[in-house]
C-alpha cells in the first residue's frame, strides 16, 4: 500500500480524466492522495477534489513560494481557522523559499512561509515546505522558527543538499522523495537518500510534474509514485513492500488528521 503525499489533482492536466487517474493509482496500491494547495483564491476547487473522492483524498491550504506576492495575504489565524473548521485540511501549504526563478519577492516569500509554521505551531497540523535554490536561508528558518516552539513538517520533492536533509532531521522533519531520484543525471541527489533513515522518509509525485523513469517527459500521475518507491527500495537495500510500508505509515504518523484508508 503506497501514499502519494503530494499532487496537485486540481491542475488543469487532469480535468479531463481525474476518475481514470485515481482508478489507475488505486489499481496499483495507491490508497491515500494528498492534493496540494499552492492559490489561496484556489482553496475551493482543491477542496472540491478532496471531497470527491473523501475516502482516500485529503488536502492542504496555502500559498506557494510562487505566488507570495500575487495572492492576497493572510495572517496564521486564517489559516488556523480555515484548518479548525475542516476535516479534509490537514496540512498548511504548500510554503517556503524559491529563490531559482524569484517570481516572488523574497522578503515576502520568507514572512509568508513563517506565517504557515507559526499555524502549524498553533494546531500541530504539519507544513509542507517547498524549498529550491535557498539551501541557507531555509535552514536558518527552520532553525528559527523551531526555536519558538516545535512544529511538524515535511520538505516536498527534496532536490536539495546534504547539510539542509540533515538538518530537517535532526529537527524532527519529514524528506519526501519525488521522481527526481529515478532520473539518470541524480546520482549526487541518490547519495543523500542513502544516508537519511527510512523512518522520515515519504513518497510523492508531485503530479503533473516531474514523472519519474520510465515515464519520464510524460504527464506525471499519483500511479507513478510505485516508480519512486521501486528506486528508494533499491537504494536503501529493500524491498518494495518494506518501502511501501514504511512510507505508509510515516505519513500516517506525520498528517495524524488524516483518515486511515485500511
């Protein structure tokens, strides 16, 4: 049984055949999606997917590092409130730094992501933090903010350094793993994953992006998360069923408001 912890099933790419997509992951063991909020002015239709199919589907509220300073701004009680009222939220953002393609100023950037942990602070409900080209600046956040008081969280799609999966660990965080790690020029990225313990590990897709081998240059699609997972089993020395046991049961212990789908 396999959890695809990060997709975005609002996205355009599926309107056309969202029921064939989430028929194909479940026929392949996929038993639980988490659809990603990345517009706050697009919560609704995020959370109409997660009630669609609200058996196996839950969602998050945010704003994406992207969208900083393009989408209105909300404080941490938004957000908190936003997450007391409904069951399907269990997860604030997705959040953090992307200082690659700087769409958003990065001042605002960063005092958006310190607004989505102090409500995860708040409620215990966990932030999902994307982070690309700010290996430093996001660190010394995470540091920080866990100074105030602890938090939960996961850093999505981890592409980034040694020294900040460390240190997301050693603060108590969540690395979930996307199809990057299957890709021919990531054997740098292969070598980080080999040291850090399954125990915080999960998978995800991060559908419609960034398919992995051998679907790589498609549609990417939550059935594909059996793809990464097959890698991870391979790098760790496992097997498939241990991996997807254990990142199973790690989101479950991560996003603890989610509903256990068996």
């Amino acid at each position: 049984m396999l959890v695809d912890s990060h997709c975005h099933l609002d996205f355009p790419d599926f309107e056309k055949d969202l029921n064939q997509v989430v028929d194909r992951a479940v026929s392949k063991n996929v038993i639980h999606f988490l659809t990603i909020c990345t517009h706050i002015s697009k919560f609704q239709q995020v959370r109409n997917v997660a009630e669609k199919y609200k058996e196996i589907m839950d969602c998050s509220i945010g704003i994406h590092p992207h969208e900083a300073d393009s989408e209105e701004t909300v404080d941490k009680n938004y957000l908190i409130n936003k997450s007391k009222k409904d069951q399907k939220v269990i997860a604030f953002g997705e959040t953090g730094l992307d200082f690659y393609y700087d769409n958003s100023p990065r001042e605002i950037q960063e005092r958006q992501f310190r607004t989505h942990i102090a409500a995860s602070r708040e409620t215990d409900i966990p932030v999902i933090i994307h982070t690309r080209n700010a290996d430093e600046k996001t660190s010394q956040i995470l540091e920080e903010e866990m100074e105030k008081g602890p938090f939960r969280g996961v850093i999505h799609c981890f592409s980034s350094g040694e020294s900040l999966a460390l240190k997301a660990i050693d603060l108590g965080l969540y690395i979930s793993l996307s199809g990057i790690i299957t890709f021919k020029k990531s054997d740098d990225l292969r070598q980080i994953v080999k040291k850090l313990p399954l125990e915080r590990i999960l998978v995800e897709t991060d559908a419609p992006f960034l398919a992995p081998v051998p679907n790589r240059g498609k549609r990417n699609e939550p059935a594909f998360v059996e793809n990464t997972a097959i890698k991870l089993a391979e790098i760790h020395g496992k097997t498939l069923d241990d991996i997807a046991k254990i990142t199973t049961n790690n989101f479950y212990d991560l996003f603890s408001k989610a509903n256990k789908s068996f």
